[in-house]
C-alpha cells in the first residue's frame, strides 16, 4: 500500500466525519450564498476544527470565491483541500542534520509515546541511521520495560537505568553512548506529568542543560504525542506542553481510529507547531511522515471515490 492509500485508509473515520458531510451540504445548494457559508462553519466545527480555524477557513473561501467569481457550490470541496493544504504546509521535516542529533519524545501517559519512539526508531533505522534509545522516563512503571520491547522490535540499542532514577543521568548516558558509538540520533522517552507542570518543566529543563553540554550545537527536535481521539483536549495538552517545553513537532497517533483529525488544523492555527507524524495504524511501518497536500487529499477527496 503505497503511502497516500494509507493516510486516505487511516483518515476514512475524519473523512466520512468531515468531507462527506460538506459534499452532502454542497449537494443541498444551488448558489453560494452566506447560509452555505454558516452551515459549512458549523460542520468544520462539528468536524473538531475549532471556531477560529474554521472561520479563518471560511473567510479565506468567502475571499478566493468572490476574487474568482465563483457560483458553483460544487467547486467548494477542490478550493476547501487547497486552502486546509496552504495551512498546514511547512515545518514538517525533521532536522536532524548533525552527528548524533536528539529527538525529545513527551506526552501524556496513553497518548501512544512508547510506541511512537519504537515507530521512529524502526523508520529511521530503515533510512541507515544509527539509532540509540535512552529510556529517560524512569517515573512511570514499567515504561523501561515497554520501550526495551520496541528496542528489540526495531533493532536498535537501549541505554537504560532502574525506574526511579534520574531521567537526566540517563540522558546523560544515551548521548555518551551515541557519542562513543558513532550514532545518527539518539532519541530519549520522557515522563509527561501534566497535573505537575513546574516539576515536568524543572525536569526537562535539566535535561535540556545535560544534552547542550554534552552536544553543543547539536539538531535537537522535541516532539509531543497526542492522542487524535481526544480530540480539543489535544489542543490543550499541546499548549500546556508548548509552555513547559518548547515544542518543535507534534506526533498525532491513533488518527484511524477517530474521526476527529481535524483537531490537526486546530493545533496549527492555535499554536503554530507543525505536525511531524501521524499515527494511522498498529503496525511498525504505521507512523508516517506528515505531507499537508495528501493529508488535506485524504480529508476532502470526494467520498463517491473511495
């Protein structure tokens, strides 16, 4: 399956949640008036787009609609896919160009952390980089273990200490060993304790001083995990994290399981962060890279084409 057959397989539940009722509510009009416009707002909304991403949308098509002179509701759909594509569009690559680089993984306890390392560590082991991962989040039982499985699964190396023990002494230790070792990226799990924020900032912020000292200069990238299902409480989560850690990507998992991928518009308009990943099924090979124009393909491809 080649990789736009998986983000349209993995966004059907948004898409038949979104697309296919704005195709429906086009059907139902003859002109473009400003109801069409209201009813669409209210669906984009519906849809977890949030009201201010989808009245930015809105106005943006009551403009290009009256620049172009456009009558024809059906012409909506195609303006809808290239105006959501223009606002997701930039950031989405990883920056990971020096030797070895850093990727920080947050989020909360659920959201698909573990996973997502194991996914990322499998990606770009397939690409020829020497991976090393550090299990730096040594507060929640049995993550070590967890990650260690994933190791495994995608071949790559582990530094590890005991649960309990610092998470910066392990970082410490996972950035010596990509040293030593000649590694690509070193990527450390993190604890994502949002009901104590000072102390998760505290935390990270201590890691951050281990790693600038021990790689000066050094491509860092920290990407946060959340969970597509919730929906706008990942827009909350996101800004809660943005604050405590300077966030460089978001990694949206479980988007084939919801139709509430439109929280991805959400989380672009509200905080500016692209998205780096989307998660879009349980296999290994199931983290993708995020390409704006087939995400926004996926989501208003007409559903009589599926």
């Amino acid at each position: 399956m080649g990789l736009f057959e998986k983000i349209k397989q993995g966004l059907k539940k948004t898409r038949d949640n979104i697309s296919g009722q704005i195709q429906s509510m086009l059907h139902s009009f003859t002109k473009i008036d400003e109801e069409l416009f209201e009813e669409l707002e209210e669906l984009l909304v519906m849809g977890d787009v949030g009201m201010p991403t989808a009245e930015r949308i809105c106005g943006e098509l009551r403009a290009r609609v009256k620049q172009e002179g456009i009558t024809d509701p059906a012409r909506i759909q195609s303006m809808l896919q290239e105006i959501v594509a223009g606002m997701l569009r930039g950031g989405e690559e990883l920056n990971l160009s020096t030797r070895p680089s850093v990727v920080l993984v947050i989020g909360v306890n659920g959201a698909g952390k573990t996973t997502t390392i194991g996914k990322l560590a499998f990606r770009l082991k397939g690409e020829g980089k020497h991976v090393i991962l550090g299990a730096a989040d040594t507060f929640r039982a049995a993550a070590i273990e967890q990650l260690e499985v994933w190791a495994q699964r995608a071949g790559v190396e582990m530094v590890k200490h005991t649960e309990g023990a610092d998470p910066a002494a392990v970082v410490f230790d996972a950035v010596a060993a990509g040293k030593a070792r000649g590694a690509d990226v070193v990527i450390c799990d993190t604890a994502g304790r949002l009901h104590n924020k000072k102390h998760l900032m505290d935390e990270l912020a201590k890691i951050n001083r281990v790693i600038d000292r021990e790689l000066p200069g050094c491509d860092k990238e920290v990407l946060l995990v959340l969970d597509a299902t919730t929906g706008q409480n990942a827009v909350n989560q996101a800004r809660e994290f943005q604050q405590a850690a300077g966030i460089t990507g978001i990694v949206l998992t479980k988007l084939d399981g919801t139709a509430r991928g439109g929280v991805v518009l959400a989380i672009r308009e509200h905080l500016g962060i692209p998205v780096k990943f989307i998660g879009v099924g349980e296999k290994v090979d199931d983290l993708q890279p995020f390409d704006a124009d087939a995400f926004a393909r996926a989501l208003f491809e007409r559903t009589g084409e599926e």
